[in-house]
C-alpha cells in the first residue's frame, strides 16, 4: 500500500518558530502534528485552516477548491527549539502509526484463526 504523499511548503524555520503550508490536507494531520507537538516542553503548536472564499486557492487532486492549512510552531521557552520539536513529533507519530499497525494486525489474525 503507497500512501499519499504530503506536499509541505516552508514559510519559515528557525529555532523560535516553524511556519508550514500543507496544500491538499485537512485536519486530519494538522491535528495530529498539534497534539504531538503540543505535548513538547516549552512548544506551542496551532495550525488554521481559512474559509474557501479567503486567502490564496489551491486545486486538489479531486478539484475542489482549497486553501491550504497553515500549521505554526513556536517555542515559548528559551530552551526549547522548534525545528528539533517538529522532527521528535514526526518520529513519535511514526512509532504510534507502527504501534497501532501491529496491534490491528494482531487483533486480525486472532479473529481469522
């Protein structure tokens, strides 16, 4: 299975803020890259998804119309760094994916034998 690919536009990277636009997605992965990052000491994590009629269009895949959520880091701490946040959530999303995967698979086959 090929999953879709992810396109991300960079506004911005530094250690007190990322700034990133996701044409094509929804809040199904901002919300998962908000819980992951707003789980990190000293990080604050907000993204925004415009009304249709507002800001810059984009075409999908299935031609809708869309304007690209916006997803924004910041470190509010002085010790902490938001490109280094935005990695370690990446990465523990990728082990609860995974996590999750083996458990589905085990409950699977448990229901075929």
């Amino acid at each position: 299975m090929r999953l879709p690919e992810v396109e991300v536009k960079v506004k911005k990277y530094d250690r007190d803020e990322v700034l990133l636009e996701l044409p094509g997605e929804d809040h199904t992965l901002c919300n998962l890259l908000k819980w992951a990052l707003n789980r990190k000491e000293g990080i604050v994590a907000t993204y925004r998804i415009e009304h249709p009629i507002l800001g810059k269009r984009h075409k999908v895949e299935d031609e809708r119309e869309h304007v690209p959520p916006k997803v924004r880091i910041r470190a509010v701490d002085e010790d902490a760094d938001a490109r280094e946040a935005l990695w370690e959530a990446i990465d523990e999303l990728l082990e609860l994916i995974e996590e999750a995967r083996r458990e589905f698979q085990g409950a699977l086959e448990e229901a075929e034998g």
